[in-house]
C-alpha cells in the first residue's frame, strides 16, 4: 500500500502542476515563422490598407483607422498560438521588421509601431494572466493594440495628432478599436483556429484543443 501511494502522489502532484510559462526552443522558432509570415501580410496590406485608409479619411478625417487593423494581428496571433509572455510583442516587431526590410514608406517608424502594438495586445493577455484565449479575449488584444497605436501617433512624427482636433482623435480612437478587434481579434483568432486545424500547431495548446473538439 505504501508503495502504490507513493507512486501515486507525483502523478496528481504533476496534474495540478501550473502550466510553464517558460519559453521552450520550439516557441522562439515558431514565433520567428510566425512575424516572418505575417510581416509578409503587412507588406502586402501596405498598398491595400494603405488606399483604403485614404478613402476612408476622405470621406470622414479619422475614420482610416478602419483600415488599420491588418497592422495589428501579429501580437494577436502570436499571444494565441505560443501563450507565453512577451509572445505578442515578439511577433509583432518581428513582423513589423520584415515589413520595413522589405520596404514601405514609414520606414524606421514601422518598429516603433511594432513595439507599441506588440505592448498594447501583450498587455491584454498579462491581465487574464496568459491563461484565457477566448474569442473575446483576441478581441481585447485587438482592441489593445490599436490604443498602443493610438497613443502612439498622437505623439510621434512631424505632425503629431495631438496637434489636430478633439473630433479627428475620438473618430480615430474608436476606428481603430472597432478596426482592432474585427481585423486584428476575429481575424487572427480565425486564422489561429484554422492553421491549429490543420495539424501545424499540435504542440502547442491551441493545437491540442483543436484535436479535442474533431
């Protein structure tokens, strides 16, 4: 009887054991894929974003932020798939940086975007505590990321949005929010779901809960 308690005792030890937030090698690697392919996307979202957000500031100033949240979905994605902290920042700049070597017009300013939005979608998943990745909680990060945006111009460049009015930053603010958690939330959390269903994620948790609702 001793014997078989005491083989016992570590198996229910270790299955109320916390998950590790520690990054293993497979999570630097993946979330280096990860801000690589999704880099790619920004570059190609840079023409059509980038049109659609003049139109759209056209017919309203401020309302191009709904253009903006293709922008956003590295540290959305990257917060779902590896769950660990710092996984959103992380391919978010990782993504940002592919797109400015790449080439687009905001050159440098591109990382300091990259970080800011990391920040902003990582500080979302710091509050649940990386352990909710719901649909909901995507959005959030979405959301987040665009206020990290946000916060972001409003000070930054040449003419910094501080400098214009009251109205163009509120329509902007809520723009970018809507933009953040539609494009950047729903999206990328689809996007998660669908590249888990396919078998690319299975060691990771949202690769094993895709196995378990088949």
């Amino acid at each position: 009887m001793h014997a078989s308690t005491s083989a016992s005792t570590p198996v229910a030890a270790h299955s109320k054991a916390p998950r590790s937030l520690r990054w293993r090698v497979v999570d630097i690697v993946v979330a280096a894929v990860l801000g690589v392919a999704i880099g790619l996307v920004f570059w190609a979202w840079n023409t059509i974003g980038g049109t659609w957000f003049v139109a759209m500031d056209g017919l309203t100033p401020g309302l191009g932020g709904i253009a903006v949240g293709i922008w956003l979905i590295g540290g959305v994605i990257g917060g779902l798939v590896i769950r660990k902290p710092g996984a959103a920042l992380l391919v978010e700049v990782i993504a940002a940086l592919v797109s400015m070597l790449i080439g687009n017009v905001w050159g440098v300013s591109t990382i300091f975007s990259g970080i800011v939005q990391g920040l902003g979608a990582e500080l979302v998943f710091a509050i649940f505590l990386y352990r909710r990745f719901t649909l909901p909680v995507a959005m959030l990060a979405g959301v987040g990321a665009a206020v990290g945006a946000w916060v972001f111009e409003l000070f930054y460049g040449s003419s910094p949005n501080i400098l214009k009015t009251l109205e163009f930053n509120v329509i902007y603010l809520v723009s970018l929010a809507v933009s953040g958690a539609l494009l950047a939330g729903l999206v990328g959390w689809f996007a998660v779901r669908g590249l888990a269903a396919t078998g690319a994620l299975n060691r990771f948790a949202v690769g094993r809960e895709a196995r378990r609702e088949v």
